[in-house]
C-alpha cells in the first residue's frame, strides 16, 4: 500500500485553512455566550447600575433580566458586533500562531507529548493574537459597559471609538486604544498555554479511553509492525483517533475552567483599566494604582468578582470553540 505523504502544517494551504477554521470556531464560541459576556464585563469594571447584582450566584441572571427589561434583546448582545470583527482575526491568528509556533517547537511525534512545550506554544499563540487585535478588544468593552436608559439611543461604533482617541490621557492618542495592555498580556500568558496545554492532556487521556472513542484500541499489535502498510490518515487514526462530540466537549470546556481560574485576577484588572477612560478620562491609570484601587474597594475577593459568571461563559464557550475547530479541520481535510 503506497503512503501518503505527510500534510505540511507550513504550507499555505494548511495555514489559510487552519486560520478560517480557528476564526468561524471564535465567533461560534463567542455568539454562544454573548448575554454572559456583557453581564461579565459590567461586573468586573463595577458598573454603578449593575454592582449591586455582583457578589451572589443569582446576580447574574437578575443583571441580564433587568438588561433585556431596560434594552431588550438587543442589549444582551451590545458590543457583540465589535466582538466578532475582533474574535475572527483574533481566534484565526491564535490558532494559527499555535500550529506554526508548535511545528517549530514539536516537529516529531515524540516531542508533541511534550506538556511543557505546548505550554509554551499555547502562550505565545495567545500573545500574539492579543498584539493585533486588542484595540478592538477595548472598543468592544467600552460598549458593553454603556448601560442606556429606555429608549436612549445606542452609541456606534465609530462615535465610541471617536470618544476613545480624543480621550487627553495620552499625548500620542493611538494609545488610548491600548488601555490595559500590560496586564492582558500577562494574562493571556497562562490563559492561553493553560487552555492549550490542558486540553491536550485531557484529549490524550480521553482517546485511550474506549468511551470517548468510536474506534476500539486492542493491543493485538504495536504500532510499528503495519506502519509501512498504512496511509499516512489510517496511521493518523491509530496515533490519533478522534473523539465522538460529548467527549470533545468535555476536554475543552475543562481546559476552559483550568485556563479561567489560573488567569481571572489579571482579567480583573485589564477590564478595569479598559473602561478607566470612561471615569478618568484625564489621567492613564497604571496597572499599580488599578491594583491597589481594586483591593482597597473589595480586598482579595475584588480580584475574583463574576468568576462563576466566567465559569458559566468560558466552559461552553471553550467546550464549543474546541469542538468547531476540530470539525472545521475535519471538514477542510487538515485534521
């Protein structure tokens, strides 16, 4: 049997395809949990109206039924437009950052067992995609925190963004669009290797489990007795069998509270100085002073306000991102 050869994960073809899968998973993933999202950002940047909704496991349903009473449907998705014009590129070049970071770094099969290295490939696909799509990322906060009355109108896109540049904090006025970059930065750092990192341990467990697999796994023979006889997607499929849809879910919704909870209290102080425009539009709050501003109103718990909404929201949404890139790989034969 003549074997095929081996897809090259460098090519453009597998980069063009990889990084369409990786933005539709995004903007899957992301629309799924857009209420929670918003409700989220209102409680970590300690929006007025919506504080006294914090603080409880019921609060985020009360805040999300007096949105949709104040603004309906449609105010449960504000700012989600700008959310997907971030999340495609954003998702498209994180995926892609970390099939071509983990090419380089695990270019055979042994070393992509290595926990340590996708880790490292995890991290700096997220850095990445962080540096070419965060003054959208602050943009789309800044909408998601405006809470209008009945009836008032709904800021657009370009006025938000004419509100952010004419902001006196900088003198060079780009950098009001990148307001808590430091400490996203710092957080995509383990948010993304441990999200990376996790769900290849927990795929690598699952496929070895006769559950989570359509394809039984007999130890009649090794490996290396048929691998000359096999194609390269018949060996593909005993290195690495795919996973039926609820186990894939699985893995990635529990990379997702893994990522979560290592990263939240940077989470914390980047939407604070996002929306530190909004309240002091004079002065660059630096990640110190948001810090101590942050401990000092609710101690260490402030660093950890609307983590079971972030629960809520990551869990599916990593669960569904994960699986859609996964399938959208299958599709597009790059899996």
């Amino acid at each position: 049997m003549v074997m095929k050869p081996k897809r090259n994960e460098q090519s453009l073809d597998y980069v063009v395809k990889s990084g369409l899968a990786g933005g539709v998973a995004g903007c899957v993933g992301k629309t799924v949990i857009a209420p929670l999202d918003r409700v989220k950002i209102l409680f970590q940047a300690r929006n007025p109206v919506f504080d006294k909704y914090s603080g409880r496991f019921t609060g985020v349903f009360e805040a999300g039924r007096d949105i949709f009473k104040r603004e309906g449907t449609m105010g449960l998705f504000q700012g989600h437009s700008v959310t997907l014009l971030r999340i495609f590129p954003y998702a498209a070049i994180k995926f892609v950052a970390f099939e071509q970071i983990r090419a380089i770094l695990m270019p055979t099969p042994e070393t992509r067992n290595s926990s340590t290295r996708q880790f490292i490939a995890g991290s700096l696909a997220g850095v990445t995609s962080v540096m070419f799509t965060y003054p959208l990322d602050l943009v789309r906060v800044r909408m998601a925190y405006e809470v209008r009355d009945t009836g008032a109108r709904r800021l657009g896109l370009a006025e938000v963004c004419s509100i952010i540049y004419k902001e006196p904090a900088q003198r060079i006025h780009l950098f009001n669009f990148y307001r808590g970059f430091l400490p996203t930065v710092a957080g995509m750092t383990p948010y993304a290797g441990v999200s990376f990192w996790f769900y290849h341990i927990i795929t690598r467990f699952c496929r070895h489990h006769p559950l989570a697999t359509p394809y039984t796994r007999e130890p009649i023979v090794t490996f290396d007795e048929f691998a000359e006889d096999l194609t390269f997607d018949q060996q593909t499929v005993l290195e690495k069998p795919p996973l039926k849809t609820w186990a894939e879910l699985l893995c990635g919704g529990l990379a997702g509270l893994v990522a979560q909870t290592s990263s939240y209290p940077l989470e914390i102080i980047r939407r604070r100085m996002q929306v530190g425009g909004l309240l002091e539009p004079n002065r660059f709050v630096s990640f110190k002073d948001t810090v101590k501003d942050i401990y000092q109103a609710k101690g260490f718990k402030g660093f950890y306000v609307g983590l079971t909404i972030g629960y809520i929201k990551v869990i599916p949404m990593m669960a569904i991102s994960f699986l859609t890139y996964e399938r959208m790989k299958q599709v597009m034969d790059i899996a």
